[in-house]
C-alpha cells in the first residue's frame, strides 16, 4: 500500500503472505521525490515500524525553524548531521535547545541503516 505522492513524500508497505502473527512481517520503504528510500526487499517487522514511526507523526507541524530555513540545503544538512549524529559538541546545545531531533524521520531499524533521512516543514 503507498500513502502520499511519491513525487514528494510517501510511505509503502506490505504485508507478507506468512506475517508471523504479531510480529507482522513485511516491507517498509519511504519514497521521497520518486526514489525509494530505505532496503524495501529485506524486509522488517510492520509492528516495529508502527512503534517508531509513531513518535515522528506526533511531530508533523512542528519541524519549521526559521534559522534553519536560512542555510543552504548542505550547511542545513551538515548542522542537523553533527547536532544528532556527530560526537563533536559544536551544536549540543543548540540542538537540544531548538529540539532538532523532530526533524529526523529515518526509523532506527536495519532497512534504513545506510540513509539519514530529515524533513523539514515549510509554513506557506
């Protein structure tokens, strides 16, 4: 099943024919502007998704900041990289104090172990 537009954002996923029960076993990928992010054939638990994704949902609306909004997409990238992912403390503070976590949307499973995924929300 895809939800969204693949064009921009969209999410897929699919049962498998033998889902293990309660451990729902399936495939999971975003498409992000017509490409398919995340390991899709690999395939993952569909209740573990459900558990991590449930989180950046609750954050929909709320990942804008406007000093952000005023760095090129690398500087941008590069910021939110070091703040969440670096061991350097250059952007600790201003991390936590600006809560960039919410604009990690990459769920920490094994699909999308090769991919750091950030959205960002534009108010128009």
């Amino acid at each position: 099943m895809l939800i969204g537009n693949p064009e921009s954002f969209a999410t897929e996923f699919e049962l498998n024919n033998n889902y293990g029960g309660a451990w729902m076993f399936g495939r999971f990928c975003y498409w992000i502007n017509g490409a398919r992010i995340g390991d899709y054939e690999s395939g993952a638990s569909l209740r573990d998704v459900l558990f991590l994704i449930e989180d950046l949902v609750r954050d929909q609306g709320n990942r804008s900041n406007k000093n952000l909004f005023m760095l090129d997409y690398k500087e941008f990238f590069n910021r939110l990289n070091e703040a969440l992912y670096g061991d350097s403390s250059k952007y600790d503070s201003i991390a936590i104090e600006e809560t960039w976590a919410q604009f990690n949307v990459c769920p920490p499973i094994d699909i999308f172990d090769n991919w750091k995924i950030f959205m960002v929300e534009t108010k128009k």
